[in-house]
C-alpha cells in the first residue's frame, strides 16, 4: 500500500494490525445489525400478522350483523399493541371503512390506505401494512389492514449501533495495545539492526555488531548480517595493509623516479653540451680538411669526408629530436583554449615557406578548437602535417587535409594526404621510437616525430591511430581528453 511507504517499519506493523482488526470488526458488525435488522422485522410482522387474525375472527359477527360498534370495539383490543397506528375494516364495499381504530385518537391525522392491497405484511419505508382477509364459512365477508410504524425497529438499531461502537472502540483499543507488543516483538531487532547498519555506514566502524533476536528467520538475518561484518572487517584490515605496503612502495618508486629523472636530466645536460662539442669538432676538422687538402685528395678519400661530415649531421639531429622528447615528457602541461585551426594554417605556412618551389594543397578545417597545450599541440601538428608533406614528396598533385571528426564519443581530429602511405600490417610500429616503415634513401627523418606525437597525446589523455594503404596515402587520428 502506497499510504504505508513513508511510515516507519513499527508504524507499519501497527497500522496493519489495527486496519485488518477494523476491517474484522466492521464486517462482523455489519452482519450483526443486518441479521438483527432481518429477525426484528420478522417478528414485529409475525407479531402484528397474529393480532390480525384474532381481531380478524373477532370481526366475523360485526361484518354478518352490520354492526359497526362492536367491530369498532373489536378494533380498540389493538391498543394492547404499541406499535399499531391505525386499522380499518372494509366490507364487500371496499370504498368507505366498516370500522377504524386510530392509536391518537379521532382528531389525529389519518393515515391512507391503499384500495387494493395483497394479504400478509408489506414493508415500506416507514411503516409495515398487514392485510388479513376475513372469511366465514371460506367466503370473504371484509378486509382487515392494519398499519404500524418502525419506532420500535428504528430505537432497536440505535441501541444496538450505540452498543456495536462501543465493542469496536474498544476491540480497537485492545487490538492496539496487542499489536504494539507484537510490534515490540517483531520490529524491534529489525531497528536495532538498521541502527547498527546506520552506524557502520556512517562511521566506517566495521568492529560494531547486531544484537541477537532468537532462532527465526529475524534472528536468522541479524547473524548472517554480523557474518557479513565480520568478512567485511577482515577485508578493510586486509586493504588497510594493503594501501600501507602500496603506500609505501609508491614512495619509494616516487623516490625512483625522481632520482631516475634527476640522472636524465644530468644526461639531457651531458647530451646537449658533453656530445655536440666533439660532433662540432670532427664536422669543423672535417670541412678545414676539405677546404685546405681537398685538390690533394682524390674522390675516394673526398668522398669519405662528406660522409664523416653526413654522419655528424645525422647524429646531431637524432641529439636534437631526443632532447626534444625528452623536453615533451617534462614539460608541465598547461590547458587553453586553443584554436586548433589557426595552429594547423601557421604550420601549412610554415612549410610552405621552407620549400617554396613544392607545391601542396593544404586544406584546413575552419572553426577547429580544443582545450589543450598550445604549445604541445603545434608540436603535434608539426610532425603530423611535416610527415605528410615529406611523404607526398613524390606526389605532383600533393595535397594535405586537417579536420574533425565528430562520429564518435569525444571529437576526433585528423591530418590526412595522398602520399606514400604505409601497410596496415606493421601499424603497431608507427609510435615507437626510431620505428621507419620507409627507407631512409626514400625519405629522411630519424623516426622520433610519432613518438612525439603519441606521448603529447597520451599526456593529454586521448589516443591515437593511424590508417593507410601503400601509395594511397595515409589518415593520423587523435583525441584529447576535453575538446570543445
């Protein structure tokens, strides 16, 4: 019952009790005023049906003699009778009475009757009529109708409603006084136990436990909560080491790292002074070389030089892409909005203007934005769109396109062209450091630009991938964590 949801589970353990004792009570006094109602009027018509026939035989000698005085007389007997109001008796000429008795008198107001009437009692609604034919010798001579009221049914029915709402109030009262004992019984464990379930869950105090409440199915559920409580405590007690012996090795991995990261920025440092000196020493010999001895050297000894000279810039470079990974990795990530269409039109410019002699259509999508680094995310765009301009090289008809894909749960971006493409076979191997899928003779670079690009992506929190097809070009997808 919708009523009882918001009530207490004691409140409605006494509510039940005391509507199905009401509803009980109720139905059993209906039954009693019914059936009470049912034997009175039987026997107020038995009883006025037998006085009817004995004024009816009284009546036989007035009827033959024409004697209305002594019928009249024969009528008055019904004063015996508190409950008579009125009676006639009509002879053969049923239009005016042959005698009347009237219980107020003469001058009291005198009730109809009906001209024609069926024998026995009739109910209405405010009165009973009785109608006795009477006979001599199995002929009809007249008729006899007498009429009395309810008062004595309707008196009867108060007192007895009067008498049934006492014994209602006060079986409610005992049913209430007997219900909240049994409530007692009942609802008490079950609040103890909700209370101990409100302290635990508040408290976070899993040592507290359910008092007991016997062998039923009550006292049932209060111990399997107590086990419960008991597996729960064993399990904090083990998480609570647990999170200690965690706590305490990620302290010493902090440690670690932060000792780990120490030892590589002092290799950064190393790398960017210790290294580049002996590669500006061996360059800088290696030009003086060929420009002081170059006429007295021959074409082989010429050619070994400017493969020293090749090497030295080729390690130079891996130094300067390493040095910026390892820049990538440290460097604090600062979130702006950032128009990632104004970025990706800078770096097309960018290139443009370094080989000024290619020509490259690049389309960029406008109205692009992103909450990120902007800085990180030039990167991104920078070895995203340089790739693709390296690898469309060979293309007479290059051309570049940089959009949002927006089919999926967060926004996609993607730097797309029509170049060398790569096969989906060796995909994994697109983000490694130092990975090539394409020949250094074919196309230049050290293989550290996608690795960028993915630890920028991965710091951002997205993801990215690749698809492609040899000679037909290759797409570069990444999300960020918050686009707008």
């Amino acid at each position: 019952m919708r009523i009882l949801r918001p009530l207490t589970i004691r409140q409605k353990l006494t509510s039940m009790a005391m509507i199905s004792s009401f509803i009980a009570l109720l139905s059993a006094s209906i039954a009693f005023l019914a059936y009470d109602l049912h034997t009175i009027r039987q026997s107020l018509a038995r009883r006025i049906l037998t006085d009817a026939q004995i004024v009816g035989f009284n009546s036989i000698s007035p009827l033959l003699f024409n004697d209305a005085e002594t019928a009249t007389a024969t009528l008055g007997g019904l004063k015996a009778e508190p409950a008579v109001v009125a009676a006639v008796i009509r002879g053969q000429d049923a239009a005016q009475p042959f005698a009347a008795y009237f219980r107020d008198g003469p001058s009291a107001p005198r009730p109809s009757f009906p001209a024609q009437l069926a024998a026995g009692p009739q109910f209405a609604a405010d009165h009973l009529l009785v109608s006795e034919p009477i006979r001599f010798e199995g002929r009809p001579i007249g008729t006899l109708v007498i009429q009395a009221d309810l008062a004595e049914i309707r008196d009867r029915q108060r007192r007895y409603a009067s008498i049934v709402l006492a014994v209602l109030g006060g079986s409610l009262l005992l049913a209430l006084g007997i219900s909240r004992l049994t409530e007692k019984t009942i609802s008490r464990p079950i609040v103890r136990l909700a209370d101990t379930a409100r302290a635990v869950s508040s408290q976070k105090d899993y040592s507290v436990r359910a008092e007991g409440a016997g062998r039923d199915e009550i006292g049932l559920l209060v111990g399997t909560f107590n086990e419960m409580l008991d597996e729960i405590q064993r399990q904090d007690s083990d998480l609570k080491e647990a999170r200690t012996d965690l706590e305490r090795r990620v302290e010493t991995r902090t440690r670690d790292l932060a000792a780990a990261n120490k030892e590589l920025e002092a290799f950064s440092y190393s790398v960017s002074h210790d290294l580049r000196a002996p590669l500006r020493a061996i360059d800088g010999f290696s030009k003086a070389v060929l420009t002081d001895y170059g006429p007295q050297l021959d074409e082989r000894g010429r050619h070994y030089l400017e493969r020293v000279r090749a090497g030295t810039l080729r390690m130079s470079q891996l130094i300067d892409d390493l040095l910026g990974l390892a820049r990538v990795s440290r460097r604090e990530l600062v979130r702006k909005r950032a128009d990632v269409s104004e970025i990706a039109g800078q770096v097309a410019a960018e290139l443009a203007r370094r080989q000024p002699a290619r020509t490259v259509h690049v389309q960029v999508q406008p109205g692009l934005r992103a909450e990120a680094d902007p800085h990180l995310l030039t990167i991104v765009f920078e070895n995203l769109m340089g790739n693709a301009w390296k690898f469309t090289g060979k293309k007479p008809d290059a051309h570049i396109e940089v959009g949002q894909r927006a089919d999926g749960p967060a926004p996609t971006f993607y730097v797309r062209d029509n170049g060398a493409g790569f096969d989906m076979e060796y995909a994994d191997k697109l983000f490694g450091a130092f990975q090539r899928l394409h020949a250094e003779a074919d196309f230049e670079g050290t293989g550290i630009g996608l690795a960028t690009v993915h630890r920028i992506v991965a710091r951002h929190g997205g993801r990215i991938w690749a698809e492609g097809r040899v000679d037909e070009g290759a797409t570069f997808y990444f999300t960020l964590e918050r686009n707008l």
